[in-house]
C-alpha cells in the first residue's frame, strides 16, 4: 500500500468509493439521475436546433420543448438529492442484485411495455383513443383495480387534453389512421 492509502485509512476516511457505499435504491437513484439528466441535456440541444417559423409571436411554440427540458433537469436534480439524502442510512447489502422475482422489476418492466404499446398505437388510433386506453391500463392497475374511478378517468383526461391542444392552444394532435382520419 501506499502512504497517502494508509494514512487515509488511519484518518478514518473510507476507501470504499461513494458509489459503492450506498445501498441499491440509493444506487439506483443516482444512476436514474444521470441518466435523466443526459437525456434532458439532449433534449434541450435538439430543441435548440428546431427551426423557426418567421410569423410567430415572441414566446411561440418553441418555449414549451424548453420547459419540459427544465422540467427533466429538475427531476434529474430531485432523484441526486434523492439517493444522496433519502438513502443515506440504507445498509448496502453485498450480495444484492437483480432479481427477478422482486415485484417491483415486474412492474417497472409492464410500465415500460405499456409505454412502448402506447407509442406503437399512437399513430393508427389517434390520441384520443390511444391516450384513453393507455391511461385506463396505468390507473387500473396503480388504483386498486377501481374500474369505476378507470372507466371515468381515463376518457374525461383524453377528450379534455385533446380538446385543449387542438381547440384552445392550436396543437393538433393526430387523430388517427385506422379509422380513415388523418
């Protein structure tokens, strides 16, 4: 060993990197956290690199792509302070890993491919019908299987956000292929 190891060892000062010393969830935690932040900083470079229309009034379309890569940088930010703060005491458990009979990977994994459902359904049933049906698969499933509170929900949230894109702030969102719209 070297001097300066021994001496950090004799100060007290761990040798372990912080990344290993923290527990899964915290670990998890920050690796969302860079991930979210590239993500986000992609995000806002591509927005940057949108052209814009000449006739557009000064704040214009191009405002909300920026808020929403604001609004990635600050999850980022949240999920650090999360796995610094929040998972500070949590042991770190050595022979912890991926398992697959751990209900929440099971969850993480049907989100993700419910997601990806929704994003293939998006063109050919228009957002309406694709963000109604995507919702009601989120909300039965995290709100205790209602079917009233899904079956209510869900349509009253599309037909109200379409209405709002298409009618009030002239985003026109698809309206799908599979029945003849366009």
């Amino acid at each position: 060993m070297s001097p300066s190891s021994n001496s950090a060892v004799a100060l007290g000062v761990p040798t372990v990197p912080l990344f290993r010393r923290l527990g899964a969830q915290a670990r998890i935690s920050l690796a969302l956290s860079a991930v979210t932040a590239i993500f986000a900083i992609g995000y806002i470079r591509a927005t940057a690199a949108l052209p814009t229309p000449q006739l557009v009034d000064p704040v214009g379309p191009r405002a909300f792509p920026y808020l929403i890569g604001a609004g990635l940088l600050i999850c980022a930010a949240g999920l650090l302070v999360e796995g610094l703060v929040l998972f500070r005491d949590e042991p770190a458990v050595a022979g912890a890993g991926f398992d697959l009979a751990d209900p929440r990977y099971r969850i993480a994994a049907g989100v993700m491919g419910w997601t990806l459902a929704y994003y293939l359904a998006f063109g050919p049933l228009g957002y309406m019908l694709a963000t109604g049906l995507f919702l009601a698969g989120l909300i039965y499933v995290f709100d205790g299987r209602r079917l009233r509170t899904t079956l209510t929900v869900a349509p009253i949230f599309a037909v109200a956000s379409f209405y709002l894109f298409n009618n009030l702030l002239d985003v026109f969102l698809p309206a799908g292929t599979l029945f003849g719209f366009r």
